[in-house]
C-alpha cells in the first residue's frame, strides 16, 4: 500500500475507535430493551451475509435498516456497537477479507453510524421516538449524513488504492444509490415506531418488506 492509503485507514479506523469509545462510556443498558436488541442484531447479522453484490465495486444490505432502527430507538451508542456486529459479518462475506480492510470496514462502519446517530437528534430526532413526522424528518437527514460519510469515506479508499479520481469513483459506485438508501432508511424509522409499539410481532411485521426490498 502507498503511505497515503496506509494513513487514510489508520485515520478511519481511529476514527472508528473513537466513536465506540465514547459510544461505551455514554451508553446506559436500562434504556435499552435487550430482547429487542438481540433481535436487531441477529437480523443484522443475517441481512449482512446475505447482501447483494452488484456488478461494481460496491454490494447493497439492508442492515443499514436496523442500525438506523438501533438509533431511533435506543440511541446513538446502540447503533454503533451493532456496527461490531456487521464488521464481524462482512469480515467473511463474500469471502475472507484481511486484516487491514477489517480495520477500515469497522471504522467507517462505526463513524457512519455514529454521525448518523448524532445528526438523527441534533435535528431534533427523538430517543425513543414520539411523533411520526419529526421522526421520519430526522431519518431522512440523519440518513444522508450516514450515506454521505459511509460512502465518501470508502470511495476514497477506493481511489487511493486504484490511483483514480475520487469522484469518478463516487459516481461509478454510488450516484445511484440515495434513493435506496432514503427507502432503507425509512423503513428503519418504521421499525423503530413499530418495535415500540408492538414489540418483537412490530419487528416481523417490517422485515418481511425488507426481505421483499433484499429479493
């Protein structure tokens, strides 16, 4: 790898640690409903594995679903630990990935999820969520600053390792991808209300359009 790549992953996987740092030393476990969570995680898990590798250099999953779910509905620091829980999973998926990508995944991952989270209540998102139109407002914000991060950061390492333009790379990748992510994202506020109000029958009911979305 050049020197300018190398630092550029160092500087995201800092990033990345720092964002699971402060996310452990604000987070509060009596503000979260663990069933609830275990069940994000696992469809995070499972949406990740099987996320659809597309004809580019870049793949779509609905896990972003539930990250944004994890921050409508318990907060930003809950958010980013299920960020962990796809690093984990990508780390294997398509295939073995080595140690260095890992490092970038999870960082930019984590820093994703943790400006996300943080742009989701600064526009005066709700945790957990009280009106539908205010919190279908902070989602969608809250979800291009996600978007944005997430792809700004890994276009740049694409661009760094290829030795091409930044923006050639971003437009190739990911020009056509804001509206699944502002669909995806709504569907995470919506599971987010639903999971309040019907608990783990409120998840089911908003995978399966999930599921319909991934086929």
């Amino acid at each position: 790898m050049s020197r300018r790549l190398t630092v550029f992953i160092a500087l995201v996987s800092a990033t990345g640690t720092v964002a699971l740092i402060e996310s452990a030393r604000t987070f509060h476990l009596d503000a979260v409903n663990l069933v609830l969570l275990g069940l994000f995680v696992v469809l995070t898990a499972f949406s990740q594995r099987v996320q659809v590798v597309l004809f580019r250099s870049s793949a779509i999953s609905v896990s972003l679903a539930y990250v944004i779910a994890s921050y409508v509905l318990f907060g930003t620091e809950t958010a980013v630990f299920v960020t962990l829980v796809e690093t984990a999973v990508n780390a294997f998926t398509p295939k073995r990935k080595a140690p260095v990508k890992i490092l970038f995944n999870g960082g930019a991952l984590a820093t994703s999820a943790f400006i996300g989270g943080t742009v989701y209540r600064l526009v005066g998102g709700s945790v957990p969520p009280t009106d539908v139109a205010t919190t279908l407002f902070a989602t969608t914000v809250s979800a291009a600053a996600y978007f944005g991060a997430n792809t700004l950061l890994t276009a740049s390492v694409i661009a760094l390792s290829e030795r091409q333009s930044l923006v050639a790379v971003w437009r190739t990748n990911y020009a056509w991808m804001p509206v699944n992510y502002l669909a995806t994202a709504a569907q995470g506020a919506a599971l987010a209300m639903a999971s309040q109000a019907l608990g783990v029958f409120g998840v089911a009911i908003f995978t399966l359009p999930l599921a319909v979305a991934w086929y």
